[in-house]
C-alpha cells in the first residue's frame, strides 16, 4: 500500500453502478475515505491489464460480467498479481456464488447494499490483508458450515431432477429415463431427502445453488 491511500481499480459491465461506486468512494467530506480510484473495467480481461498497468491495493470486482467474469477474473488475479487484493461486490449471495468467489482467492465478499462507510472499511481492511465478509455472506457461511455433510445424488438422481428442471412429469421423466413412473417417484424422494427439501420446484432451486445443476436450469414449466 503506498502511504494510507489505497489505490484501487473498480470492475463492473455495469455503467451507471460502477460510475456510482467511484462517485461514492471519491466525495466523502472531512477526511475522505481515503481510498484513490486509479481504473474502472467493464469486463475480466480489461481488469487484467489495469491491474498489469497501476498495480492497485485492492480490484473490486464483480462476479458477472462478459468476457471473462469475476471468479475467472479473481483467480487471474490471485495467480499472477499477488499483491492485489480482490475484493467481491455483487448481488449475489447464494452458497454456489459465495463458495466460488471465495474458493478462487477473493479476500473479501461484499453485497451492493453495503453502505459508503461499510464499503471503505472493508476496501481498507481488505489492502491490509484482513478477510471481509457482508454479514449475510458470513451467517450463509457459518450456517453451511454446521450442517451435516450432504450425500452426494446419485447419476440416477441427476437425470431426475434434470429431467424435473425441464418441467417433464413423472410419466414423462420415465419416458425419458426408460425406467418405471414408481421408480421416478422414489428417485424424487431420495433426492428430497438429501437436498433437504419438499417439493419439486425447491429441489431445482436448491440444487442449483449447490452447484449439482447448472444456473439457467429448469427453462420449461415445472408440473
């Protein structure tokens, strides 16, 4: 860190939602917030050059974005700027997000309901090399931390509930599969059961957050 300022790069596709942030971490009164914006991005890959180019503190950097998004973008960084710290700011806190953001090297994880003052201790936190975590992001992450392992579905349990995220019945995922409707329907409660929900629906939201479906799942209508 050069002196007390922090210098940071800020990368988000977002026009009016990245020119919002500069603005509010460039006009505090008093003091300021001690914090100098030295690049802005719209995508992963121009972050990379800006962070090459000033060698920021601190990238605060979205998750998605064209081109090359945040988590690829975050691994980019941690692997070949080591001194640059990245710091997530997203709207996204489901589990799969969180995990991915934290998994890649983000020393931090931000939501954009974060105040200025949040948002400045963290950036500064975050230059000192100190984790930080939007308090939603840190209860998910402790709650998922004391729940039980989960068993993992079965390749059998994946194609049902592909198969169910596409919105097909029970007749019809048995089509599909070639197996019996009755042997559906226990698929269906074995994989309630370790998804830990009730119903249909829940189980493609669940799964998805937890990374056993792919996000855009379920484009027909669920029966």
């Amino acid at each position: 860190m050069t002196g007390e300022r922090v210098r940071v790069i800020v990368v988000d596709d977002h026009t009016v939602m990245r020119a919002g942030v500069v603005a509010l971490l460039g006009t505090g009164t008093g003091t300021g917030t001690g914090i100098e914006i030295v690049g802005e991005a719209a995508d992963g890959r121009a972050a990379l050059e800006l962070v090459a180019r000033y060698e920021p503190d601190v990238a605060l950097v979205d998750l998605r974005m064209p081109v090359l998004d945040g988590v690829a973008t975050t691994t980019e960084i941690v692997a070949r700027f080591p001194r640059t710290r990245v710091l997530i700011l997203t709207t996204y806190d489901t589990d799969a997000e969180i995990e991915r953001g934290v998994e890649a090297g983000a020393i931090g994880y931000l939501l954009k309901d974060t105040s200025r003052e949040q948002l400045a201790d963290a950036i500064h936190a975050a230059a000192r090399g100190e984790t930080v975590l939007a308090p939603r992001v840190a209860e998910r992450l402790v709650a998922r931390m004391r729940q039980p392992a989960q068993a993992p579905l079965t390749a059998r349990e994946t194609d049902v509930l592909n198969a169910v995220a596409d919105g097909l019945t029970n007749a019809e995922i048995g089509r599909r599969l070639v197996i019996a409707e009755a042997t559906v329907k226990t698929h269906l409660l074995r994989l309630f059961a370790k998804l830990d929900v009730n119903d249909r629906t829940r189980a493609v939201v669940v799964a998805m957050e937890r990374g056993v479906l792919p996000r855009g799942s379920g484009r027909g209508e669920q029966r």
